[in-house]
C-alpha cells in the first residue's frame, strides 16, 4: 500500500511487543517515525522534534495516556501546533468515545494493531 503522503508518526505504548509492531506495520504502510514507552518520554520527543501524528496507548503505568493528552493542551496553550492523535487500546472505547474526544483524541485503534484499521485511520487524517 502506498500513502498519499508518508507520515512521521509518534508511537507511545509501555508494550515493546505492541511498539515493534507498529513499527513494522508503519513501515509496510510507507511511514515512518519514532518510539516511545510511555506519555512522558513521548511529550519531550514532542518538544524537540516533528510529528504529523501521534498513536497513544490509553493504558501505561504513570503518565497514561490521558495525562498525555492533558499534556498536549498545555503544549498547544503555549503556542506549539496541534497534533492529531489516535488512542491504542485493548478495548473499544465508542461508550466512553465523547469523554477521549473531548480530552483532544481524533480517533482510537483496538489493539493488536491491524495493517488495514491502521491504514483506514491514516488514510482519515
């Protein structure tokens, strides 16, 4: 599959078997980016370098992924660009789906991350 446009994607998830995959299903797709094990690590990757999106895991020790999120704001507050992010979580989040939008998510992926649901989010953007 070839992408409109390749993207530099952020993957935060504290799973190294879920960061892996990612990255290999990122690739296959024609995109590229970095790693990071948890929302604080992602936030300062964040500060220094450039993204065009952010795949969140909702679930990791300390900072999670809504303080990641609460994170953001405070970025964008002082005046840092917005970045679209995606949720990564084991379950669907469509009950709970107003709560994440409203903390700043564009979108959620059910994990373990699959080539065609990745590829469709992206597609989105």
């Amino acid at each position: 599959m070839q992408p409109q446009r390749s993207l530099r994607v952020l993957v935060a998830d504290d799973d190294p078997t879920q960061l892996r995959m990612a990255a290999r299903l990122l690739r296959e797709l024609g995109h590229s980016g970095a790693l990071a094990n948890n929302g604080q690590i992602a936030l300062g990757m964040l500060d220094r370098l450039p993204f065009d999106l952010l795949l969140l895991d909702l679930s990791m020790p300390g900072h999670d992924g809504m303080a990641t999120l609460a994170g953001l704001r405070e970025r964008q507050a002082l005046g840092h660009a917005p970045i679209p992010v995606i949720l990564l979580s084991s379950k669907d989040l469509t009950a709970d789906w107003s709560c994440y939008r409203d903390a700043g998510a564009g979108g959620f992926l059910v994990k373990p991350l699959d080539l065609k649901a990745l590829d469709a989010a992206l597609q989105r953007l």
